[in-house]
C-alpha cells in the first residue's frame, strides 16, 4: 500500500491512483457497530474520488489528500536550522515512504453537484487551517 511511486513525474495519487480509492472503498464499506451501512463507489470525473451514500439514500462526494508533511519542501525548511535540514535530508526518502501508505491519507468532502467554491481541503491548503463553518 506505498502510493509514493504514484509521485514521480509531479503525479498525485489522490487524482491519478485508482488502487488508492480502492483501499479507501474497501475501508469505508467495513461494518462499524451503530454506523451505515454505506454504499461507496470510486468514480472519476478528471480525477478519481469516492461516493458514498448513506441508507436514508443521502449522497456525498469525497476527495483523498495526504496529510503529512516530508519537513523537506522549501516552505518548511527555511524555518530550520542547517542542522535540522541535513538531518531530514537523510530521512526523506524514507519518511516520504512511510507517509505514503494508506494510513497518510484522509478522505475530505467534495463540493456536490452544482457547488462552487473552496473544497474544505483546498481552504485548509491554502489558509494553512480549516475554514469556520457558520450555521
């Protein structure tokens, strides 16, 4: 379960790997006393991503993400010492392995039909934290 190949080029599994939403499906369709059941397909539609209905028959989208940072992109290691950096340096290869696996990816909800805007996911990447939600 290591979706790190997936990367090379500049891919990204969360789009491109359908194994990656086949591991999510088979998790997500586990019996959990007092929970579902739930339907859960993989679709694609220029990406790959889950629906899910519940069985009042209510339907939602939902996107893969990683979730762990390497330590090791420019946005992260101008905040360390030389020392750190060469430290993660040595592990990066390693950590980017491990973080790979199924354990280093969360589903997010997708808009719905017909929505516009930020993803949750997306306004987290781009604010660096999760969005309030009003009621």
């Amino acid at each position: 379960m290591d979706f790190a190949i997936h990367y090379a080029g500049g891919g990204d599994p969360d789009q491109t790997c359908e194994r990656l939403y086949l591991w999510h499906q088979a998790l997500c369709t586990r019996p959990v006393e007092g929970v579902g059941p739930f339907e859960v397909e993989v679709t694609y539609d220029n990406a790959y991503g889950l629906r899910l209905r519940t069985e009042d028959g209510a339907a939602f989208r939902l996107g893969s993400d990683g979730i762990i940072p390497t330590w090791s992109t420019a946005g992260w290691t101008s905040r360390f010492t030389p020392r750190l950096v060469a430290e993660i340096e040595q592990d990066t290869d390693e950590f980017f392995r491990v973080a790979s696996t199924i354990g280093g990816y969360v589903l997010f909800p997708r808009n719905g039909e017909g929505q516009r805007g930020q993803t949750i996911n997306q306004a987290r990447g781009v604010q660096g934290r999760s969005p309030t939600v009003s009621t």
